[in-house]
C-alpha cells in the first residue's frame, strides 16, 4: 500500500537547513521543558530554533534569563530594556537579559 502523489507540490528532498537556518554559527536548538510559555503558544516538549544574531523586536518570541533561569516569553520595549509583555501591560517591570530569538518552533503530533 503506498501513499498518493499529488505532482510537484512535494519536494523530493526537503533540507530543513535550508528553510530553517539562516545563520548557522549563531543557532541553537532547544527542548522545552514546562508549561511556562503555554500563552506563546510554546508546548512542553516542543523544539525551538532560537537565532542569537537576530535584532529584538516588539512582541518577538524569545529565550530570555529572569532571576537566573531560562524562559521563552513574548517582550515589549520599555526605555532601553526589554520586558516580558505580560509586565509590560500590568505596568511592571521585569528584569530580564534577552538570550536569543526563537525564529521558529518544531512540534510532534
């Protein structure tokens, strides 16, 4: 039994480097572990390509270190820092050193 092929709309072969790494000495894969980024839509167990040369943009995804550990989180600008936007919104302000940008996120179903 075999599976239909609808033509050409399937590559014959598919580099994922091609379509998932831009810039490859300053890439880093990462498993997830928690539920702490459920509101990103980052899933326990999900793998993200996080880019270490890419620019911080408002509402970007990224890893960031709070107090010491490893989070994946949205953040906004305020004044010359980066905050988790969840603070921004509440009017708090987090500290927080911005790791990397995730660019994309791999998930198993």
């Amino acid at each position: 039994m075999g599976f239909p092929v609808p033509g050409d709309a399937i590559e014959q072969s598919l580099d994922l480097n091609r379509h998932l790494i831009h810039n490859p000495a300053a890439i880093f894969f990462m498993r997830v572990d928690g539920d702490a980024a459920a509101d990103a839509a980052v899933l326990p167990g999900d793998l993200l390509v996080v880019d270490r040369s890419l620019t911080v943009q408002n509402h970007s995804l990224v890893v960031g270190i709070i107090d010491g550990q490893m989070q994946v989180l949205r953040v906004q600008q305020h004044g010359a820092h980066w905050v988790p936007v969840e603070d921004f919104h509440q009017g708090t302000v987090t500290s927080l050193e911005v790791w990397g940008v995730v660019t994309h996120i791999i998930r198993q179903v």
